[in-house]
C-alpha cells in the first residue's frame, strides 16, 4: 500500500481536492514522519500545530464547497531564514536565538494562502553561509542518504539548505522552501537526488527573508520532481511592493505548460565548465545529459562563457561584502541575543554580542567583506568584482544568441562526509563553482536528480536559462528528469 508520505506535492492536493483522503490525514502522517526522524537535526523547530490547523482550514474549506488553492492539504518545511509569525526564526545562528517575529515573510503567507501547511522551520548553515550544512549553531544535518560500499559514515545532505534536502529526500516533507544566494537551492538538491530551482531574481520576494547578500538572495522551492517545484513555484512567486527588486510581472502558469518534448530548442554547453580534475563519473553524466537533451529533440551547440573562471572569485568578494553591511543590524539591541559584560558600555555590548552570536563563518565572511569594502581595498577588490560580474552577465547574454537552455553538471562532486572539508574553506567555495555564475548574473537555474555516482550516491544535472524563462528551464528538466528515470532514494535508518 502507498504510504500518505510516499506523495508528492501534486498527488497530495489532488487527493485531497478529489476526496482520496482529508488534509488531516495527511498532516498527521507528516508529523509523524517528522517525529521520528530526529536523528537527522533537520528541524531546528517543529509545528505540528501549525501543519494540523492549516489542514483543518483546508477541509473545512472543501466541505464547504468552496475553490481550494493550489497547494491545498500540501504540508511542507520551511527553511528558518523565512520569518513565520510567531514562530522562532533565526537564521540558524544563536544571535537570533529566541526571536520570533511579528510578521510573516510574504513567501510563506504566499505558501499559507494556496493552502500550505507548516511542519517546522528546517535547520541550514548559519546565515546560510555554507555548502554543507555545518555552520548552522544547532548543529550538522545528517543526509538520509548513505554510501552503498563505505560503512556508515554520516553524509552532508549539501548547503545551506540542507534541512530541506534533507528531509525532500527522506521522504519527510513533501516539499520545502529553499532559498539562494550562490547555490544553496541547488547544490543540496544535487547532493540528495530531489529538484529545486531558483528562479529569476526578484520572482519571489525577499521581505521577511533574512538577508545575506541582497542583490544574490533568491528563494525557490525544492521537491521530489520538477512538477512539484513547478507548482509550489507558482505558489511562492509574485510581485510585491514590500520589495524594490520585486519583478512586476504575472506569475505563469508553469505547471500547466510542462513539455519534455525539446523540439525546436538549442542547448548550449560551456566548454569552461569542463573544469580540471573533474570527476570522470561527473563528466560522463553530463555527456548523458546531452544523449537526453539530443533524445528529446533538442540540437546541442557548444557555448562559450569567457569569464567562468573569475565567478567564484567575483562572488566570494561581493556576497561577503553585503553580507558584512546587512548583518551589521544585528548589535544586541534591536533582536535576539544580548550578551552584557558587567561595567559594559555600548560598544562592549556590541562587541560581546556579536563575538557570542555569530558562528566562525558568519565572522569570516564579515571580515572579508568590512576589508573589500574598505576606503584603501573598496576599487581593488569590490569594484574590480562587480565588474568581472557585469561581464559574466554578459557572457550569458552572448549565449543567448546562439542557445536557449544551458546544461551543466550542479556541483563537481557527490554528497562528501560531514567534516570532510571543514577546516579548508577554500575546498568547501569550490562545491559553488558551477552554479555562482548563474547566481551573479540572476538568472533562473535548476537541478534534477540525474542518476548515482559508484557508491550509489545522487548526481544532478543544472539547467540555466535566459532571464524570465523558468518555463524553459523546468521544460527542460523536465526532458532529463523523463529520460533519467531517476527513482532512488535513501534507505530508513533513522
Ligand atoms: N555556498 C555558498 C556560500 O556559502 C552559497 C550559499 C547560498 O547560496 N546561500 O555562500
């Protein structure tokens, strides 16, 4: 018999809208799911209450008669950079221990009025700082997945989002938010064989999300499929006047127009993505992938993006630099944590704080950007970045000439073990080398679940397109995701 849990966004509110089963039925195999899946630390909260009244609403709606939304009876996790009213929200970090805001982010009461329900706020790298899930205060996310061949070491489920690939793939929420800045959406979708796309920036709003890097920061929903991201998508997206980069724009109806039929369409290949030292399973996946693209009838031309080998470097200057200037409002007065020397004046208080509050990647990034952005290194560094990034966007506007969608593999390695890369800071940025490119440019990007490296861990594909065209990009994972036939998943331990 199929489990509630083994349902997806798309059979859930179909069921529930059709009558199959009640919205509470649902609520309550996910807590339960929840419950017992503690070992994983992907929760730094859970709200039953919340998954169980948001149901209730949704019956009691369809009892009614009433038209129900598009994520009715859906409930799913919320990443805790989103703020939920009343509900704990701190980024991962203990200098927002204890804060609950008075408001809601506008894209989770986007996800409450289609219907949504909550089953808690997920864990994530500490200002979602990270790429392996191991900056959050409240401790690692462990993967549900392991490797086939190596004993049991615990696995990173990948960053910053890691709770909500985590728990995507265990089969513990349906769906969740994510969000991302240089690839967090992404790269952990990669790592734990779901789906996840970041849209266009400015298609989902940003007020309520706590900022990292302002002009990078996207959230984008993560699911077991490119429908059920396309869905949620829908529901998450929209113009909103609380945010000036909101885009003015009609959300599409992305979910109604999905075709893996890619006839007509070109897909481009970076050569600079064939990075030195690159896994040969990676490449040979990726070589699949153009097999895919070729099988759904796509013509695939090779592309050039020049300045590929500046993004990481370009990015790893200019998110730490607004990083540095946004978290500069977190000084002990105003949320969270207070630490309070004795004899202290302001600026010890400050300093206290934010020396107890903030984790050593949090500090790190400060660091770095308070120096890039300094009166004597502001054009060296800062000014010389935000022009490599102008070119990357170039590049890609360049493509478009030639291409329509553009494949390359998400990250250039499997899920690694927790710890693995932790003391080497700069091994853990090059897990973002193939997805920041898209990030700087703001482009919409997405991973699908593409097949499993030789210890029986998950490899995703990344599809880029042009500016607005999240149509083209689900189109085209949904083309690889058909063709991948990709239907692993990890075995029950916890
Ligand atoms: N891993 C990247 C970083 O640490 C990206 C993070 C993100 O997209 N939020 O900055």
């Amino acid at each position: 018999m199929t489990e509630l849990t083994d349902l997806g966004v798309k059979a859930i509110r179909d069921g529930v809208t059709g009558g199959t089963f009640t919205a509470r039925e649902v609520a309550e195999a996910f807590n339960a799911a929840v419950a017992a899946a503690s070992q994983l630390n992907a929760f730094i909260v859970t709200t039953p209450e919340h998954a169980l009244a948001a149901a209730d609403k949704t019956d009691a709606v369809r009892a009614a008669g009433l038209p129900l939304g598009k994520l009715a009876g859906v409930p799913i996790g919320m990443k805790d950079l989103f703020a939920t009213r009343g509900v704990q929200t701190t980024a991962a970090s203990h200098i927002l221990e204890g804060f609950k805001p008075q408001y809601e982010s506008t894209v989770s009461q986007n996800l409450w009025n289609a219907g949504a329900g909550m089953l808690g706020k997920l864990n994530m790298d500490q200002f979602a700082m990270g790429s392996s899930n191991e900056t959050s205060h409240f401790g690692n996310v462990i993967s549900p997945w392991r490797r086939s061949d190596g004993g049991n070491a615990a696995l990173t489920p990948g960053g910053s989002s890691g709770g909500s690939a985590a728990v995507v793939s265990g089969r513990i929420t349906p769906a969740a938010t994510g969000t991302d800045t240089g690839g967090s959406i992404r790269q952990p979708a990669a790592l734990t064989g779901i789906a996840g796309i970041k849209p266009t920036y400015g298609r989902c709003s940003r007020w309520g999300v706590v900022a990292f890097a302002s002009s990078l920061d996207q959230a984008g929903s993560m699911a077991r499929d490119v429908t059920d991201c396309a869905i949620m998508l829908e529901a998450m997206a929209g113009f909103d006047p609380k945010d000036a980069t909101s885009l003015d724009l009609p959300v599409p109806e992305w979910s109604a127009n999905l075709s893996n039929d890619m006839r007509g369409k070109r897909v481009g290949i970076p050569r600079e993505y064939r990075v030195e030292g690159m896994d040969p399973v990676i490449d040979a996946l990726w070589q699949q992938g153009v097999a895919w693209a070729r099988d759904a009838g796509a013509e695939v031309v090779e592309i050039s993006l020049p300045h590929t080998s500046y993004a990481l470097a370009a990015y790893y200057i200019i998110a730490p630099a607004e990083a540095s200037s946004n978290l500069a409002r977190y000084d002990g007065v105003r949320y969270g944590l207070r630490e309070l020397p004795d004899h202290a004046g302001l600026q010890d208080m400050y300093a206290a704080t934010r020396a107890a509050g903030f984790g050593d990647e949090v500090k790190r990034r400060i660091l770095i950007g308070t120096y890039v952005l300094s009166a004597g290194f502001y054009d060296a560094y800062y000014t010389q970045a935000q022009k490599v990034r102008t070119l990357i966007a170039r590049d890609f506007e360049r493509a478009w000439e030639t291409c329509d969608v553009i494949l390359t593999p998400t990250a250039p390695n499997a899920a690694f073990a927790l710890g693995e890369k932790l003391a080497d800071p700069l091994a853990m940025y090059l897990n973002d080398v193939f997805t920041v490119p898209a990030s700087l440019a703001g482009l919409p990007a997405m991973s699908v679940p593409a097949g499993l490296d030789g210890s029986g861990l998950p490899l995703g594909l990344q599809v880029i397109g042009k500016p607005f065209d999240e149509q083209g990009v689900l189109n085209a994972g949904l083309a690889i995701e058909s063709r991948a036939g990709f239907s692993a998943k990890p075995e029950k331990w916890w």
